[in-house]
C-alpha cells in the first residue's frame, strides 16, 4: 500500500472526519489489509483564509507546494489536499507537485457523472460557490450548476467560519441550511446537492427532499483509499 499524504487542518473538524473515512475503509470493505501509513500536515487555518481574502493564487499556490514538499520528505507517496477551497489553485499546483494529487472536485465530478445527474446544486463557501473552478468540470461534462441566492451565500459562509469550522453544529442552522436546499429543490429543480464544503457533511448529515446529498469528503476519501491500495498506480 502507498502512504498517504493529506493537507489538513483546513479546517480542523473535516480533517478528523478524513482520518475516520479512511480507517472506516480498512476495517469493513478493506479488513483483510493492513492499516495505511497516514502523514497528516495540519497547516494554519487562518493562513488560508488571509491568502484566500486578498485573492493571492500565486502565493496560495506556493503555500500549498510547501505543504506538499514537505509531505513528500516525510515519505508520502500522494497527496491530498482535506479542503474544497484551495482547489481554485489544483491546476496550477499539479504539475509542479513532488507527488500524485487527488482532486476533490474531479473525484465528486466523477461521481456526480456515474450517478447521471443533471441539474446539481452546489453549496460551500463563496469563493467555491461564485467562483468557476468547481463548476467548470461539471459543465464540461453537461451538468448544470446551480448555486444558492448572493443573500443566501453569505449566510452560508458566514455559519461555515462562525460556527461549522469551528466544531458548532446548531440545529436552528441545520433547519435554515435545509430551508435553503428545499427552496433549490421547489425553485431551481436540483436533482442532487454538492456538500462543496468538508465540513458541511458533518451538520447535513443525511440526504433530504428525495435528492442525494453528495459528500465530497466520503466521495474524496474512496478515492484515496483505491488510490491507496492499487499496485498499478505511481
């Protein structure tokens, strides 16, 4: 099995959530396998939020890099990045990365693919809900992206950094986040919801409104654990 290498602390809470993920993996589907050697660089949630503020993707870029080299001296095989986030910049960093890098966009794109949806929603923090580089893959693929109201969008965002980010799972915000996804559903006609944030799993815990809830944290840890245990792959 290859080492694995994963960027969290982006934030805190998802990064627990990847760890079990994966372990989960080794003791049901995978239980006749050894555990994964797992090197965790929990890097400074707040540095990202700084760098993401002031729209800075060269600087992003090479704060990512760092993480990664550093993943990679520690003797990891491939890397991931436990933040949806920070893929505005995957592109770039990609071929400039020591290893391997496991997308959480191409990964929930796949999957989104594979279950022939059409017409998705898509919740995160604003960067990844106004920007183009999560919706991009979709589109390319005839998917459509459909993103919550601007008013809505901060409300979300405000919750992620407020409270979600920060281990607070209120049900009075799970009841509003819901609210939101069933005006989607009655209004835009979304087939399916992109949980496009690794923390917002951890408060929408189920799917609602008889439209799958799309976990891109479990979606990016199946990834890595194949990727993982796959004798073919670099």
């Amino acid at each position: 099995m290859k080492t694995i290498g994963i960027i969290g602390g982006i934030g805190p809470e998802s990064t627990v959530d990847y760890y079990k993920e994966i372990i989960a993996a080794f003791n049901t589907k995978y239980a006749d396998l050894a555990y994964p050697e797992i090197i965790v660089y929990s890097a400074n949630l707040n540095e990202l939020m700084e760098i993401v503020k002031t729209n800075d993707w060269l600087r992003l870029s090479d704060w990512l890099l760092e993480k990664i080299s550093a993943l990679h001296r520690a003797g990891a095989a491939f890397a991931v990045i436990a933040s949806n986030t920070p893929h505005i910049v995957f592109d770039k960093i990609k071929s400039k990365s020591p290893l391997p890098l496991l997308s959480i966009v191409e990964a929930t794109c796949n999957k989104a693919n594979s279950m022939r949806l059409q017409n998705i929603g898509l919740m995160g923090t604003q960067l990844t809900m106004t920007e183009d580089f999560y919706k991009q893959p979709f589109i390319s693929r005839g998917i459509s992206v459909v993103v919550p109201s601007e008013k809505e969008q901060q409300f979300i965002h405000h919750k992620l950094f407020s409270e979600i980010e920060l281990g607070i799972f209120k049900e009075s915000t799970k009841a509003e986040l819901l609210a939101i996804v069933r005006r989607m559903v009655d209004k835009d006609k979304i087939d399916s919801l992109i949980l496009g944030c690794t923390e917002l799993p951890l408060i929408l815990t189920e799917s609602k409104f008889d439209i799958p809830f799309l976990n891109t944290t479990a979606i990016h840890c199946e990834e890595i654990v194949s990727y993982c245990i796959d004798e073919k792959k670099p």
